[in-house]
C-alpha cells in the first residue's frame, strides 16, 4: 500500500472510531436508562472513569514507546527486538501495580467512602463496582500491557491503518456488549463481565495478526535489558504524568464529584456532558487532517503559509462551532428530557458552561499544536499540573455552594487557564523561531467566543427573550466573521473555500 493510501485509509479508520463513539454516546444513555435506575448507571460511569485513571501511566509510556519504535525504523529489527522486549518487561509491572492498587482500593474500604449515596443498595453494589475494576485490571494487564506495545509498533512497519481498522472493531464491541448484556437483565458486574469477555475474544485476533506479522519483520521477543526498560520508564515519565493529569481533569471529575454529589449526581454530569463531549469529536473530525499541515509548516518557518493553518482552524470556529453552540442551546432541554427518559435533571448553567468550555479549546488548537507539535515536554507538564489543580481545587469548592454547575465553573475556568497558557508558550516559541503570532485574526476569533459565551449566559438568565437574545448573538457572530474573512490571507481565504465545497458536496 502506498504512502497516500495508507494516509487516507488512517484517516477514514480515525474518522469512523469518532462517529462510532458519537453514536454511541447518544445512543447508549437511553438504553442503559430505560433498564437500569440513575444511581445505578451513574456508579457504572464512574468505575469506568477509575479504570480509565488507572491505566494512564500504563498509556503514556506506550505513547513513549511508540515515538521510540519510530526513530529506530523499520530497517533495524534486532534494535526493535531489545527495545521491545525491555519495554514488555516495563509494561507488565505497571500492569500488577495497577491490579495492587485496586487491591488496595477495596482493603481501605474507599468505594462505600465515596459513593454515599446508594443507600443499603451501598455495600453489596461497592463490592460489584471493586470486581469489575479487579477483572477490568487483569484483562488489562492480560491484552493491553503487551498488546499496547504491539500495536504501537505496528506503525513502524506501516500498519497503522490496519491497527486503526481493528481498533473500529474491538472498540465498537466493547461500547455495544456491555449494553446488549443490560437489555438482558445484566446487573451492574455481569455488565462488567461481558465487556471484558468481549475484550478477551475479539483482541485475540488481532493478537495473532500483530504476531504474524512482527514474525513477517525478523521482530522477536529476547532478553530484556532492565537497563534500557529502566531508561525507557524514566523517559515516559513527563507523557505518563501529563496524561494522568489530563485524565484526573477530565474522567477525574466524575470521582471527585461522587462524594458531594453521589451517583445520581455523576449520572447527570455525565450525561449533560455528552453534549460536550459530542461537539469535542465534530470538532477533532475538521481539525485532526489540518494538524499535520501546520506542523509542516512551522518546521518549515513559513510565516504565511503557519498563519493560513492557524486562519483556517480559527474559521472553524468561528463559522461552525460558535453559532452551533447558541443554536443547540434553545432546544436541548427537551431532547435531553426525552433522551434520559425523565430520569435525570437538565442543568442549563451546566450545559452551556461546559459548552463554552469547548469553543475555548477550539480557539486553543494553534497554540497546543504549537507546543505538543515541537515536544515541550516540560511546559505541557506543568499546564496540566495547573489546570488539574485548578479542576480539582475548583470542584471541591464550587459544588458544595453552586451544586453541578460548580464542576461545570471549575472545569470552565482550568479550560481558560490551560489555554491561556499554551497562547503564551507558543507565541514566545514561533518568537524564538523568527514567526509571528497572528493576533488580528486570533482577537477577532477571541471576539466571537465571547459574544457566544455572553448571548449563551443571556438565553439562561432571560429565558422569555431567548429567540430574541439568539439573533441578536447570531447577527454579531455574522459580522464578526465578514471581518476575519477581510483579514484572512488570500490562501486561507482558498484553503476555506475548498473547505466549504467538500462539505457542500457531501450535503
């Protein structure tokens, strides 16, 4: 397969496991509600959101590694075999310690601790929800800590579209089986159980795929070098701590809220989140093929052709995402009601905070390909330290005085100050690279968030004059977006036509 095709094929792989996950999170939370109650589906959320914590370490070395099977190439297998067979050695300890670390989650008796709220449901469903985090840690330790690996090479040899392909597959099976097992009459650990003989059955094989064809390359498992495993681990260190990091921000939340909040609580949050978590994905779709683009161009310190990519990610912003937010805003409530077959509260101040969250990160995207494009290791450590902190620190303070929009201000306002730093980090690093940062056209998208974050804000406060408030905010963005199209360099003014006809040819 040639370059392009293998390019294309990634690609579409990359966009199918986004839409499927859209799907899924849409689609899923009816299901699961119309079985089970809210407290139920909220604990299932948050014994997810653990495991998901938990193997963040695990993660961030094999992103590690992936970057080092890399470097090495294709061309070199006994150096991929000694690179390989240390970093399983590696992998396979984080595995147990992840399983200790459970073990030691039920012996301190943490799980009654922070779900409070089930009643005298609490014992028997904390010792479902301490099993399933058992089995899920050992079917981890058993097909992702090894597996990971693998499949991380897998690109070295030029299979990553084959590795994206199965990834479709084992994905869309382990979103699906759980849910199948529900309208079964699964309880909350049979759930649990299904997922992970499911995981089991359809990773084995890609296993046997993974292995023909390192066998096809000369790779081979061989002595380990502790000392390479050792440098390895040391190394991951800064991607393991940020993606923990990352994680505790975002998966975290739900356990920090439980306590205050309960399961039923975790249920809403993470309901009304989907929203956001949905426009998170449309918006990875339209950026993700341009990303490649803009870090060609800053290696290359092009100055006008860095500002097109930047013109074209802020369009998208301002054109698409900014309007759809305010649209979504007017009806949400109902379709959220129907969605959650009246089981759970609409919180509108969650909703559109969360949402603001996201048109932030979308004005963000430059700067953070900016700063995770050229490995400032360092910098990214220390934002995600900041805005961890910030969400913690911020939900623990706000909930109990605002409720569940307390989480949606803490997690709003770590969003701001991850991405007032990443701006910063990356002006200075184009400055340094004799570049400018495009400030006409990053103030005036800074200026269409904020007219969607008011007229957002507006639509809540005076529910009475929401149409009203909605065209108003719409006609503004409108003509914020004639000026940043004035200003746009006559590339991007290309780039974004093309742009629009691939959509209109789709439509």
């Amino acid at each position: 397969m040639s370059a392009s095709k293998r390019i294309l094929s990634g690609t579409i792989a990359s966009w199918v496991q986004i839409a499927v996950a859209m799907l899924a999170q849409i689609l899923l939370v009816p299901l699961y509600l119309s079985y089970w109650d809210a407290s139920t589906y909220g604990l299932w959320l948050a014994v997810l959101s653990f495991s998901s914590l938990l193997s963040a370490f695990d993660l961030g070395f094999q992103e590690y590694m992936a970057y080092e099977f890399l470097k090495l190439g294709s061309r070199v297998p006994k150096k991929i075999s000694k690179l390989l067979s240390s970093g399983m050695m590696v992998a396979i300890i984080l595995g147990l310690i992840q399983i200790i670390v459970v073990l030691l989650i039920y012996w301190l008796d943490i799980l009654p601790m922070i779900f409070k709220d089930l009643g005298s449901a609490l014992r028997a469903k904390a010792i479902q929800a301490f099993y399933i985090l058992l089995i899920q840690s050992i079917i981890w330790l058993l097909c992702n800590t090894v597996g990971g690996l693998l499949n991380r090479i897998m690109a070295t040899f030029g299979y990553y579209p084959r590795m994206a392909w199965w990834s479709v597959l084992t994905n869309t099976v382990l979103l699906l089986s759980p849910a199948i097992s529900v309208v079964f009459g699964a309880n909350l650990l049979t759930a649990g159980m299904v997922m992970a003989i499911a995981k089991v059955a359809f990773d084995l094989p890609v296993w046997f795929d993974m292995l023909k064809l390192l066998k096809k390359h000369h790779v081979k498992v061989i002595r380990p070098s502790v000392a390479l495993g050792w440098t390895s681990f040391k190394k991951s260190t800064n991607l393991s701590v940020t993606g923990f990091l990352e994680n505790v921000r975002q998966q975290g939340a739900r356990l920090i809220m439980s306590p205050i909040m309960g399961a039923t609580g975790i249920a809403v949050f993470s309901t009304i989140r989907t929203g956001s978590n949905v426009a998170l994905q449309g918006l990875r779709t339209i950026i993700n093929p341009l990303m490649p683009e803009l870090m060609n161009f800053l290696h290359q310190r092009d100055q006008e052709k860095t500002e097109v990519a930047f013109s074209t990610l802020w369009l998208v912003t301002i054109a698409i995402i900014a309007p759809c937010l305010l649209v979504v805003q007017t009806f949400i409530p109902l379709i959220y009601n129907a969605w959650t077959r009246g089981k759970l509260s609409f919180d509108p101040w969650l909703f559109a905070l969360l949402s603001i969250g996201v048109l932030v990160y979308a004005l963000s995207q430059p700067s953070i390909a900016v700063v995770k494009g050229n490995n400032l290791l360092k910098p990214q450590l220390m934002i995600s330290i900041m805005s961890a902190v910030i969400a913690v620190v911020g939900i623990l303070i706000l909930v109990p005085v605002l409720g569940i929009k307390g989480a949606g201000m803490a997690l709003l306002l770590s969003e701001i100050a991850a991405s007032v730093a990443f701006t910063k980090i990356a002006e200075k690093w184009l400055i340094n690279a004799g570049l400018e940062w495009p400030h006409q056209g990053f103030n005036v998208a800074l200026l269409s968030v904020a007219f969607t974050s008011i007229g957002v804000v507006l639509m809540i406060i005076l529910p009475n004059d929401e149409h009203l408030i909605l065209t108003i905010a719409l006609l503004l963005l409108a003509f914020n977006l004639y000026r940043y199209w004035l200003t746009l360099p006559q590339l991007a003014v290309i780039k974004a036509k093309a742009i629009l006809n691939v959509f209109g040819h789709k439509n």
